[in-house]
C-alpha cells in the first residue's frame, strides 16, 4: 500500500496525528513568544526555596510544584521548542526501536502529508472552509511539522534534492502569508532542523531562510 493510499485508508488517524502537530507548533510559539517564561519559573523555585529556609508557613505545599518535577520542567524549558523536540526525539527512537520497518514508509508517509498541506493552501478553492485564516494556519502548522520530522528522521534530511518534499514549494507557500502570521513557522524551519546547514542543502533554499 502506497502513502497516499495508507493516509486515505487511516484518515482518522491521520486528522489525530494533524491535531497533534496543530497543538505542539502552538505551544511551541506560545514559549517562543514568551521567552521570559524561563525566568518566571526560576525566580518561583527561589521563592519557595527562601521561605521554606525562613520556616514561613505562607508556602502552600498543595500549589507547591514537587522539587523533582520542578527540575524536569526547567529541563523542558531550557529547550527553544520544547514540544517539537520532545516529538522529535519520540519519531526519531520509534524508527531506532523498529529497524524491520523500512524507514521510507516513515518518511514518505511524512512527505506526503507535506505535500498535500502544501497543495491544499496553494489551491484554497476547492474547500470553503479556507476561506477562514484558522483552517490555513492549521495546515501550514501541520507541514512545517511534518517537515522537521521527516529532517530528523530521514538520513539526509528533508532540503536535499532528492528529499520527498519540496521544501522551496513550502516556503514559498508560507511566505505568502502575512509575515506576522508565519514569521514564527519559519523560525521553527530555521532553528530546529537538523540539516538546513548542510552542504547538502542548496544554497537557493538557505537563502529562502536567511
């Protein structure tokens, strides 16, 4: 069974897994746009750490964040996109745990995906639904996402030209968006890829993300 003929067999599926990659893009520009939030947190934990020192009864052990979670959330934070690293790292060990499995169903399960989020921007009307700017950005999420994945988990990555996806298709498509809208799924494609600054990588697509 192709890709494509796999994503329409399992299209329940496959709307959880967009739905998936909508939410973590969010978050992740949410911690992106908020870059003090590391620092809140921080000052929180000293905090709580002097007035247990000073023996105040005004910490509220019920609303205390545990001493050991405290530390994995810091550790969580400390990361750019801490959400897509975290799906990152899970695609990346499900292909490392499944070796019997071809890892081109992976990746041109992934390529697929991109390229009809692409399509389905490129020519908006055929569905009335994008006509709202939501239904959009909730595509172009789900294709930047599926592009990261496929670059970490494809050998080469995902901006070769013999990659699946054609990402100077993809770009073209985002930046066609109002910048404020987009600026901050370019900066996912251009800080938390793994082989953008390849020598691989032509250099017309660096220059599309410079």
């Amino acid at each position: 069974m192709s890709p494509s003929q796999h994503l329409k067999s399992q299209q329940a599926l496959v709307k959880q897994f967009a739905e998936i990659l909508d939410f973590v893009l969010k978050f992740d520009d949410l911690k992106m746009t908020n870059p003090a939030i590391q620092n809140d947190f921080s000052y929180y934990r000293r905090t709580v750490s002097r007035l247990r020192l000073a023996n105040q009864d005004s910490v509220d052990e019920e609303c205390e964040v545990p001493n050991e979670l405290a530390n994995k959330m810091s550790l969580f934070y400390a990361h750019a996109t801490p959400m897509l690293k975290m799906l990152s790292d899970a695609t990346t060990q499900f292909v490392a745990d499944n070796k019997d499995l071809p890892i081109e169903n992976t990746t041109e399960t992934l390529g697929t995906m991109a390229k009809v989020c692409q399509r389905m921007v490129e020519n908006p009307g055929f569905c009335s639904r994008f006509k709202n700017e939501e239904t959009i950005l909730f595509v172009l999420r789900v294709m930047v996402g599926v592009i990261i994945l496929y670059d970490h988990v494809h050998p080469v990555g995902a901006f070769t030209k013999t990659s699946h996806i054609d990402v100077k298709g993809s770009i073209k498509v985002l930046k066609e968006q109002p910048p404020n809208v987009v600026e901050g799924l370019l900066n996912v494609l251009r800080y938390t890829t793994r082989h953008l600054n390849d020598e691989s990588t032509p250099k017309h697509i660096k220059g599309l993300l410079a």
